[in-house]
C-alpha cells in the first residue's frame, strides 16, 4: 500500500498518440525533424524527415517521455529534442507538480499493470485509454525529484554495465581481413540429424532448447525445462555437452548458445559439433559475429519467418587456422566471457536493487 495518493496518468499527464507521418520526403543524409517508432531499436530513431509537403501534427517536445505502446509496451526515453512520432508510440507530457524523471520511474514500476491491458491479434498493443487510466503513486513535487535522483544513480550504473556488455560484444576476436587459406564450414562442423521421441522414459527428463531459452545477442541460456515439463510430443534433435545450438529461425536474433549438457532441441534449431581443432567457443563467436548475421539475413529468404537452410549454413567460409591459433582465440574467447559473465552478474543485482528501492520509494518508505 502506497503512502502517497494514486492518481492516473490523464490527471497528471498530456498524452500525444503517434500516427504515420504522410506527405513527407524521406532523405537519410539531411538534417530534418528525425521519426521515432516503436518499430525495431526503440532507442534508435528510424529515419530523418527533411521537407514536409504537409506538416505532421504528432510532434513531441523536448523533454517529454517517449513510451512504447507496441511490441516492447513499457520501454521509454526522454525526447532530448523534437521528434515526429510514428506508429507505436506515445509522448507523455507531464503538466504542473509532477517531475518527469519521476514519472519514468514509476511508468517503469508498474510496468506489469499496463501490460496487462495489452490487446491485439497481429501485435500488442495498449490504447491511450490504457494509458490515460494507468495509476501512479504521486508524493509531492520534492519527494519526487528525491527519488528519482536514487533511482537515477541505479539506473545510471546499470546503463554503464549494458554499455560495456555491448562494447565487448562487438570485441574483435577475429582478423577478419584474413587473406590465407579458408575453409567451408562444413569442413569443420557436423549438424546432428535424426529425430527421437520426447515422450520415451529415456529422454523425458532432458532438458528442452528452443529458440526461446537463449538470450538475444549475449548466447546465454534461460530458464530450462525438461521435455516432460514442457509437454511435447513431436519429434526432437538430440544434441551433446559441448554442442553448439543455433537457432535457424529468425536468424537477426543472434540466437547461440553451448550446450552445457546433453539434451534436445527444437526443430528449428541446428545442434552442431565441432569437428578437427575448431573449438565450441570459436564456433560460437563465429556465428555470432557480424560478419556471419550479415551473411545470415543475406541468404535467408524474405518470408514471414526468415530461415537459414543447412546448405547455406555449411556454406560459409572461414579462416583456416592452425592449432596455435585457435588456442589463442579460444584463450581470448575464454577471457571475455568470463567478463562478461561477472557483468552480467553485477547487472542482475543492481536490478534486484532496482526494484527493491522502487517498492520502498513508491510505498514512501525510503
């Protein structure tokens, strides 16, 4: 129970739905009014718009906050400027006696609430009423700007380690200008085939591997379940300790991971052993390289659900290296995972932080 009246956020705020701009020309290298969406990055604006052959309406203003209402519901940014606001989007624009960083923090507290209001058969998605009728806790105007100046410096040292989380994601651990030798990947990989019924004694208590148990971009693995929690029937891949598993489906997502036991995987995954000096690591950071997601989107096709084949898969070529060199790299490999393993940790607790200052601020109890 909150200490502090709860109010909703058309009382306290002026909300501005965004609509697709018309009438304009789009030209990437100009200097113009830049569109924000809730398509892709959210935190990314999409395109800039640089002569309007009509004015859009749907304008944000410096400092309003800038929330998602589809797909990502709930993710924001303060606008540092004006921005034309594309589909997918809403400007929340704080009136008289209340602070907008407050109002971030606590749109991002009950964050579930308005969830739970999402709609849709295509995409979800909540309405300006959804938002309109969200309710906030609202201390006064000094006790806002207090807590959000707390919550602030969490928040501030958890974008630092997602910062250095990317920075060494994009870590080179290959020369890819390589001119020597090179080698197809089906020289030194095998893809596991041969499906086994899940539902048999021997394979109900292995742990499943969808697409959906791998983190996007980082290869770490989720929350596992066994074939019999889950419930499936159809026919898996069996895949070994020290596999590497790649999901083939949606191949943007930078979905890899190494199997730290044996298990099965869903059809739309590879289960692939290394084979010769090729390491698991290196195959990993191979996969997961840009180089590779380039090729990836390149050559899966345009369909509703992109698709990389097996032939494509075995296709690409890569550096032939010799046995030093793929200690080295591994070594490299090794190191920063351990990084950003500690990272990720350090991550995880300030959350857990997060949330906890959260409960205690909007209950009026910091």
């Amino acid at each position: 129970m909150s200490a502090w009246p709860m109010v909703r956020l058309g009382e306290v705020c002026e909300v501005v739905m965004g609509q697709a701009p018309k009438g304009i020309y789009v030209n990437e290298d100009s200097i113009g009014t830049p569109l924000i969406s809730g398509a892709g990055d959210f935190s990314k604006t999409s395109l800039n718009i640089s002569k309007w052959t009509s004015k859009p309406t749907k304008i944000s203003k410096k400092s309003d906050l800038i929330l998602s209402i589809r797909a990502t519901i709930g993710t924001y940014r303060i606008a540092d400027q004006e921005y034309c606001l594309g589909r997918g989007v809403a400007a929340l624009r704080a009136k008289g006696g209340l602070n907008q960083e407050f109002l971030a923090f606590a749109i991002d507290f009950r964050k579930q609430n308005l969830l739970s209001k999402a709609r849709g058969a295509t995409f979800l998605q909540v309405s300006k009423k959804d938002i309109q009728d969200l309710t906030i806790p609202l201390p006064p105007l000094g006790e806002q700007k207090r807590i959000a100046k707390i919550l602030g410096k969490v928040a501030e040292s958890t974008r630092k380690i997602e910062y250095e989380l990317e920075l060494l994601g994009k870590f080179p651990l290959f020369d890819w200008s390589w001119t020597g030798e090179t080698q197809n990947l089906a020289d030194v990989v095998i893809v596991r085939s041969g499906t086994v019924d899940p539902t048999l004694p021997k394979n109900r208590k292995l742990p499943l591997i969808a697409p959906d148990s791998i983190e996007k971009d980082t290869g770490k693995l989720l929350e596992l379940k066994t074939c019999e929690e889950t419930g499936v029937t159809s026919g898996k891949y069996h895949f070994h300790r020290g596999d590497v598993l790649y999901s083939k489906i949606r191949p943007y997502l930078n979905k890899v991971a190494i199997a730290p036991c044996d298990g099965l995987c869903s059809a739309d995954m590879y289960a692939l052993e290394t084979k010769g000096n090729l390491t698991p690591e290196t195959l990993q950071s191979i996969l997961m390289s840009r180089q590779f997601l380039a090729y990836a989107s390149q050559t899966s096709g345009r369909a509703s659900i992109p698709k990389v084949n097996r032939k494509n898969l075995l296709a690409y070529e890569v550096p032939k290296l010799s046995d030093a060199q793929i200690f080295e790299i591994t070594k490299k490999i090794q190191t920063v995972n351990k990084v950003k393993a500690l990272l990720h940790q350090k991550l995880v607790l300030l959350k857990e932080l997060q949330r906890s200052l959260s409960v205690r601020a909007f209950a009026g109890e910091l």
